[in-house]
C-alpha cells in the first residue's frame, strides 16, 4: 500500500471531517507519515467511552503502575500541582470537605512523623468509628452528647509517648481536647482509664 502524503486534506473515517493528514490532526501511527485514522478527536472520544465502559479495569491498572513507579507518579503529580495551584487547592479542600475524619487521620500521621523516626502505630477509619459507637456519642471526658462534631484524641498524648492505634485514642468534644492538650489524663483531672 503506498503511503499517503504528509498536509493532504484527509477525510476521517467516523466523523467524515476533512483534515490534512498529519499527526497533528490524526492519530499517531508507524507508516512513515507517522499517522493513522481515525481523527485524534474520534480517538479520543472512542477511548473516552471505552474507559467509562470499563472504569475498574482502568482504576485497577492505574493503581499497579502507581504502585510499581511511586517516584515517576509523584514527580509528575508535583510537577502538575506547581503548574495548576488553583485547581489543586480546591481538589484538596474539595476531598477534605467530603472526608473529614480521613483529613484528621492525615493530619495525626503527620505529628506522628514529627514526633518519631519509627512507626507509632496506626488508626483507621474504622478504629474512629468503632470508638465512637463505644462511648454512644458522648465525649470521653465529660460525658457531654457529641451530635456528629468531635475530635479524635490520644489519651497518653503522642509528644509524651503515646502510641496512635486504637487502644490509645478516645472520642471528645472540641472544648476537652482542647483544654487537654498534651497533657496526660492524670493530669487533665478528666476521666481517668
């Protein structure tokens, strides 16, 4: 078959449209024109669909490759959340509003960081959740009702040792974790364990 040649007004072949055939408005190819049909637009549009139709197989090789290539993902992530700051601020403020108890469990892996070189345990989701069915709503302190808003606080506090895992934290009202502080339940005059 012999090679059709570069910038010669093209038709594609799914939307009909006339372009010249380059890979600028084709799809990239190995013919020595490096293009191929359909139109990018349609290629693009055809693999759209194809992704929607199969969004698990996609996620689940997305996430393999993330995993194999941490530092390239996190390259390129950095390098797109410097060049769109914006759009990254409001994704992250976006995600922290749908996932509050997720953001304070990020946000207490960050002062375990701080506190110790070595893993200080680890608290999940469910471990929050668990320990709020426990105490049936109330702050652990001073047995007021929650109503939904609490905080997650470390009993023996992480700067004086305290492990970050589930036998350690306890479900409070803003104004006792607050007042708390780093200070051990002994000397918060709380409820002691």
């Amino acid at each position: 078959m012999k090679a059709r040649p570069l910038n010669e007004p093209t038709c594609c072949t799914k939307c009909g449209n006339t372009f010249p055939w380059s890979p600028e408005f084709f799809k990239k190819g190995r013919g020595r024109s490096g293009c191929m049909q359909p139109c990018r637009k349609c290629d693009q549009k055809q693999s759209n669909e194809w992704k929607r139709k199969n969004r698990e197989h996609c996620n689940k090789v997305t996430a393999e490759w993330r995993k194999n290539n941490r530092e390239r993902h996190n390259a390129n992530a950095k390098r797109w959340r410097d060049a769109h700051k914006e759009k990254a601020h409001a994704a992250t403020k976006r995600w922290e509003k749908q996932n509050p108890i997720a953001k304070r469990l990020n946000a207490h892996q960050q002062r375990i960081k701080r506190y110790a070189k070595t893993s200080r345990g680890t608290c999940t989701k469910q471990d929050i959740d668990l320990q709020h069915e426990r105490q049936k709503g109330r702050c652990w302190w001073c047995k007021t009702k929650l109503n939904g808003k609490y905080h997650v606080d470390h009993r023996v506090p992480l700067s004086k040792g305290g492990m970050h895992d589930r036998s350690n934290i306890v479900i409070s009202c803003e104004e006792c974790n607050r007042s708390k502080g780093a200070k051990l339940p002994q000397e918060f005059a709380g409820r002691l364990f």
